[in-house]
C-alpha cells in the first residue's frame, strides 16, 4: 500500500483551498484524485464551507489544490 490509497485500496485526495492571508488556515474537502467533491456525502455544515471558499476564490483562498490526505 502506499501513501495515496486507503487500507480499502480506495485513494485518499482532499481538495484543500488555503487562506491568502492566514498562514496554515485551510479549507479541506475529501474528493478524488481529478479534484470531484462528492457534494452528497458531505455534512449540510461542509457544503456551506465548499460553497463559500468556492466563492471566495481569489480574494480569501488561493485556488483550490488536490493534495493527497494525511491520515492521522
């Protein structure tokens, strides 16, 4: 196994919207490794986070990056 997939073999992405002006502050939503959100599996809560950081592109987060995620 290596450090992108899952114990269950599935890959591990996020799709992580870092603050232009907060250093180490970041949005993170799990996706695929193209960067596709599935938007109904995500909380009421994570939707409105996912629509606001896609808004607030540019002004308050950087665009959106797809980075393998760190399980801790």
């Amino acid at each position: 196994m290596n450090e992108s997939t899952t114990p269950g073999g599935s890959a591990a992405f996020e799709l992580r919207f870092r603050s232009l002006f907060h250093a180490g502050r970041a949005l993170a939503f799990p996706c695929d490794g193209g960067g596709h959100v599935d938007v109904a599996r995500l909380s009421a809560h994570a939707r409105a986070n996912l629509a606001r950081a896609r808004a607030a592109v540019g002004r308050d987060y950087a665009l959106p990056a797809v980075e393998v995620r760190t399980l801790n």
